[in-house]
C-alpha cells in the first residue's frame, strides 16, 4: 500500500497567493483529517471528514481556509489569500472508522511543508 | 490552558538510558491514549496505545495511565539512536462527530552513542 498521499511536499508562495493543498487517503479508509503543524501550537486539527462528509470544522482558524472531499479518493485545502502565519507543515491523515468509540488508528502523510512569504 | 500538556524538550540521554516521557490533561472525557512517534520531516506514526489506568507493555516501550491524576508516561528502556525522535502524545473522546485527537505538542528526543 502506498500509504497517504500528499503533494506538494513543499510549498513556497508569496502573501496574497492562493494555495491548495492536496491529499490521497489510503484505499478503503472512510475517514479523513487535515492537521497543522508549528513549533509553538504543535499538531492541531483543522478539519474531519467522515464518508466525504465534514463532520467537524472547528478547527478551521478562518474563512480564508476551506477543505473538500469530493469523493473518497481525494481532498483539498485550500488558503485564499494565504497569510505569512499560515506557514506551518500541513498533514493529511485517514482512518478506517468502523463505528463505535474505540481506537482508530490514524495514518499520517509526509505533510506539505508551507511557507508564506 | 491547554487541554493536553507535555514538555516539548530537548531530551538527550546516552544510549541504554531509561527515558521518561509525560504528558498531563484537563479533560476528563477522554477515553483512549496514544503515543505517536515522528521522525524529522516524516508524518507522526502511532506506536502504542492504551484505554484503562494501568501499564501496557510492548517490547522496549511501557505506557502507563493514571486518570486518578490525569497524567500519562511513556517509558522506554535500553534507549537506542534509532528511538531519536519527537513523541507525540494523544488522546481521544467520541463526539457526536466521531473520534477526535488531541495531541500534546511533543517532546524532542535524542539518544546518544
């Protein structure tokens, strides 16, 4: 299995600058998670999608971010206008969640390394 | 405060060491606790995970879970240059939305020759 799939690996873009971020869930996983990463807040999740569903967005900073799922092979993140602060490394990760209230374990990407100038 | 506490380090010991890493929470409703490892510029990884209060064991790494006191540990034993890495830890609550994780902000580890 090739495991989750994220491009680009590294992003370099100036403020102002649309920037989408793209992630292949691994085949057969029905749940899917957009993380950031930085030195000072760690990993915090952005967005939940179950069954290309978002269930929980809350972790979203701003209307500026928006995610999709259009089917269950693929989903974007999109910044528009990316901002210096959305520098961070951005994970994608995907889970097989059966139901129930037990662990899931979550695959994690090699994450898009985003910088803003 | 955050929900999820943990020393973000840097952790040098020399190889062979014990080491110890912790993390605390304010949540009571978290229900499972995980320990994830990330290799520099890699995805975090899970490496072990645990539900109830108590030790759980597997090979050189123990985790262990006091809810009484809201604080969990990750031991490892005979630390080797290869264990060098951020550890991760992360726990979970079923929402109505399904499973979500908290992670701590990791602690850095280096071990060593």
């Amino acid at each position: 299995d090739a495991g989750v799939i994220q491009s680009p690996r590294h992003e370099v873009t100036e403020m102002g600058q649309e920037v989408t971020l793209r992630c292949k869930p691994i085949s057969g996983h029905n749940s899917l998670f957009w993380y950031r990463q930085t030195m000072m807040r760690g990993l915090e999740l952005l967005i939940y999608f179950n069954n290309n569903v978002p269930i929980d967005d809350s972790g979203m900073p701003e209307d500026r971010f928006s995610a999709k799922m259009p089917n269950a092979s693929f989903s974007t993140l999109k910044i528009q206008p990316s901002e210096p602060r959305d520098s961070a490394v951005y994970f994608c990760a995907s889970s097989l969640e059966a139901g129930g209230t037990g662990v899931h374990e979550q695959y994690f990407g090699p994450g898009t390394r985003l910088t803003v100038t | 405060q955050k929900e999820v506490e943990q020393d973000p380090g840097p952790l040098s010991v020399p190889e062979g060491a014990i080491v110890s890493l912790n993390c605390t929470y304010s949540n009571s409703a978290f229900q499972y606790f995980m320990w994830y490892r990330q290799y520099s510029r890699k995805g975090p990884e899970l490496l072990m995970y645990t539900y109830s209060s108590g030790n759980k064991e597997d090979g050189r790494f123990t985790a262990q879970v006091d809810k009484s006191s809201k604080y969990i540990s990750l031991f490892i034993r005979d630390s080797q240059p290869s264990d060098s890495a951020t550890y991760l830890c992360a726990m979970s609550r079923f929402t109505g939305g399904g499973n979500k994780l908290t992670f701590g902000t990791g602690t850095q580890l280096k071990v060593e020759l």
